[in-house]
C-alpha cells in the first residue's frame, strides 16, 4: 500500500471495482483506472466491511484496529481512497469524464478494400448489407480499387500518420487476393514512398485462402506480409455457411492452399479468423483443428455480426454455451502460459494484452481514430466495415478528412453518452462493442451491444481470474505484454 493523506471523517463506500480471486488471494479491478490491485489482508477486511453499507470512518478504523494496526487501517482506507475504490457515500455519483481529442490523432491502420467482390458467397457475409451502396453505372463504388485511388490511399495513410514512425496498412475485402495485381504493386510504390519520408511501413491482409497460388505465396512470404486466414473450421463447419456461388463448400480448396502457405510463409505468424454461428459453436473441436491438423499459429473467434431473427444468429442460450468453450479453452492457455509454452488462444492473450495495459476505453476500437477504412473509389470510412457507406465517410484519400466531423463521431460515441455503459464495471474493456454491430442490430452506430453484455462481462471476469494466476504463479510471463502495442483486430 501507499501512504495517503488521512481522509477527513464522513461517511465512506464502496465505489467502483469488480472483485475477483485468483491464487488464492483476492483482487480487485478498479472501473475508473482499469488497474488491477491485489488486496492484502487489511484492504480485503476494509471492502468486506463496507459491502454491507456505508460507514463513518472513524467507526471502521476503530472496528478493524483490533485486528489490524489503527495508522495500517488509516492509511489503507486513504489508499483505497486515491484508487476510487471508496469514495464519500454522500457524494454524487462518479460520472464518466467525457474526455475528446483536441487536435487530430495520428492514423495508425489503414484499412484498403481493394475489392468488393468476393469469389465465395457466404451466407453471414456483412460486405453486402444495406448499408452499402454499389452503382457502378454512376462511377461509384467501383468492384476493383484501382491503382491510381490504392497510391492516393497510402499517400494519405503516411500523411495522416503524422509524426508515428511506422504506418500500418491492410488489405481487405470482398476477397482481397481478386486485386492481387494492384496489391502487388502498391506494396512496391508503398516501401518506396515510405523510405522517401523516413517511415516504416507495415502490411498485412485478410483472405479466404481460396486464391493463394503458388506465386502469390511466395511474394506474401518474401515481402513479409502478415496473414489472417478467414476459417471456420473443419469441413462440415467451414461448409455451412462459406461456400462458393453454386453452394459448393469451400474447405477442400481452401485446405491444402493453406498448408501451402504455412509451409512457405514463416517470417511473421499465420492466424485464423473463425466466425461463430448458431450452428457452429464448437470452439474447442474448431481450435483443435485448426493448431493441430491446419498448422496455425494461433486462432481468434468472433459470433457473427447479424440482425436478430437470422437463423444463424447466436442466441442468449449460445452465449452462454459460447463462454463455456472460451472458459474451457482459457484454462488451456493458463497450464500453457505457467509452463512458459504457446498457445493460440488469440482472444484471451488480447484481452490479458489489454488489462495489463490498464487501457480504460472511452470507444471500443480505433475506428474513425487511429484506424480507417477506405473504399474501393478512394472513400475513406469510420473503419473497413463502413467501407461504402455514405453515412459512414469521412472524406476522401485524396482530400483528406473532416476534422470537424471526428470530433463529432468522437462527441457523440463516447462511452459516457451510453447510459447502459456508464454503470457497467467492464466498460474499460468493451466500451459498448462494435460500432457495426450495433449498426447492424440496432440501426444506429451510437447504441451499446446489449444483446452481448452478460457474455462480454463472464468472459472479463475468467481473464481477470487468468491475469491474476499469471500474476501471481509466473509473472515473468507478462513482460511480454510490456512494449507490445494492442493492435485493431480486422475481420
């Protein structure tokens, strides 16, 4: 504990935190800082005291002070304090500061839809929702990104990076590698232009994997261009919902174009990127096949992104089933992480990522921030997902965007103005949840995801307890979270 200045009497309560136990003590996450605070036996008996109600201070050092030393409990209570674990119980209620970027932030990922086509015909697909707009009569929304509009996207991707050293661009989609021509010679002009303004440049792409010929994996591997595979799973799975235009399933194409890959392209990890459905909520067999019989190096989930009523949709009951697998798959990665070995549970070493960062979010993601997305006729949206909707840009490549309507993005989707938010403890971490999600399920990019919060909540919790063992038993494991920055999953 740190000492404090001693606090003058009144009545003191319990503010906001979430308690956990993990290697047998007891912790608490601070709401307001995201910080992490192992307990000892004297702030344990102090949050014990008060959680059947508010209580002088005077009253409760002298009650603890037969168990503990009077200037220990003093200056705990103080601590507990400075951290917003206690606060005065005839106090206004903690309010969420809303706090907005004075001046543009620096971009950090572009996200370049080269193309909005797509050689498979996913059932879930979001790409052609009804927020998308393709008239290709008029000029607009062009299929293919030419290489004209991709030049102008990473001009502007090394412009509004601003005074960042590395700039970070992702291809996407529809299916990325159906523009690999301009992809190709995009990332060429890229490193040049980058070397020419004493940059860094970054790339990475997302594909279904249906299209990696034997040259296209070598230029990925000799450019050292970082991969997501978008996969399901094994071949019932991966078949259900990602085939191709005459219903025939994708998984044996995919397969072998794959391990191809993985045996090729070994300078930077190959992950996957598996949708879950209603009928595909398998997580465990989906990991399994994917690390042992695929190869990957580690394998992220996400439910889909629908509106309610779809027959693939994830139901309250699938939620729940949904943390069961993460729980399950979580305590794979604990053994794992005590013994110091790797496993690729990429969703829970992001979240653990995040904690140990303490970042408090005021937004869930860098969209219409540090991270963009532009369109195939050089539009440049809140993020990939927006990519062609008019609601949703912000200005061009080529003109640069408006400041003016960031700043009231930011204004307007702060988690403060999310009344459901502001009294969740694991707003740090969620922040109300996607915006396109929220787009989609509820017609507007400003409503929190409530039809997930009970999920979001029970998995913070389990990697609160994950963080905490780790804490505890290994520590040394969480140094590598020390410089790594936590970068915007694209999927």
């Amino acid at each position: 504990m740190i000492a404090s200045t001693s606090l003058s009497a009144g009545q003191i309560g319990l503010r906001e935190f979430h308690s956990f136990e993990a290697a047998g003590r007891r912790f608490v996450y601070l709401v307001p800082s995201a910080a992490v605070f192992a307990l000892d036996d004297c702030s344990a008996a102090v949050l014990e005291s008060l959680a059947h109600g508010p209580r002088a201070e005077d009253e409760l050092t002298r009650d603890l002070a037969e168990r503990f030393d009077a200037a220990d409990v003093t200056s705990t209570i103080a601590e507990l304090h400075r951290v917003r674990a206690l606060g005065r119980a005839d106090g206004a209620p903690a309010s969420v500061p809303k706090i907005i970027p004075l001046q543009p932030v620096p971009l950090q990922t572009l996200v370049v839809n080269v193309t909005n086509q797509c050689n498979l015909s996913c059932t879930y697909c979001y790409e052609y929702g009804e927020d998308k707009i393709v008239d290709t009569e008029n000029g607009r929304q062009p299929k293919f990104m030419s290489e004209a509009t991709a030049r102008d996207a990473i001009e502007f991707a090394l412009r509004e990076s601003r005074d960042n050293p590395r700039a970070h661009i992702t291809f996407f989609g529809g299916e990325t590698l159906m523009n690999f021509p301009v992809l190709k010679s995009t990332i060429g002009y890229a490193r040049r232009r980058a070397a020419e303004a004493g940059k860094e440049i970054d790339f990475s792409l997302t594909t279904n994997a249906t299209l990696l010929r034997p040259d296209v994996i070598e230029f990925l591997a000799e450019e050292r261009v970082g991969v997501t595979i978008s996969i399901d799973g094994p071949e019932e799975m991966q078949d259900k919902f990602r085939v191709f235009n005459n219903g025939a399933g994708s998984y044996a194409m995919a397969a072998p174009k794959i391990k191809a890959l993985l045996a090729r392209h070994r300078s930077r990890p190959i992950g996957a990127r598996v949708t879950l459905t209603r009928q595909t909520l398998d997580v465990r067999r989906i990991y399994r096949h994917l690390t042992d019989e695929l190869g990957f190096w580690e394998v992220g989930f996400a439910p889909v992104t629908t509106a309610p009523g779809r027959d693939y949709a994830i139901s309250d009951g699938g939620f729940d089933h949904l943390l069961s697998q993460f729980r399950d798959l979580a305590a794979e990665y604990l053994d794992a992480a005590l013994q110091n070995r790797h496993h690729g549970f990429s969703n829970i070493r992001e979240t653990l990522q995040e904690i140990h960062h303490g970042h408090a979010k005021a937004y869930p993601c860098g969209a219409g921030l540090g991270l963009m997305g532009v369109s195939t006729d050089g539009n440049v949206a809140l993020c990939h997902r927006f990519a062609g909707s008019d609601d949703h840009t912000l200005g061009t490549v080529r003109d640069g965007v408006s400041w003016e309507q960031q700043q009231a993005f930011l204004e307007t989707h702060h988690v403060s103005s999310k009344t459901d938010c502001t009294t969740c403890w694991a707003r740090p971490i969620c922040a109300g949840g996607c915006y396109h999600e929220a787009h989609t399920r509820y017609g507007e990019t400003t409503r929190p995801n409530l039809h997930y919060c009970e999920w979001i909540r029970g998995w913070t919790h389990t990697c609160l307890e994950i963080y905490g063992e780790l804490a505890e038993r290994n520590p040394a494991f969480l140094r590598q979270f020390d410089d790594e920055d936590v970068a915007e999953k694209v999927s």
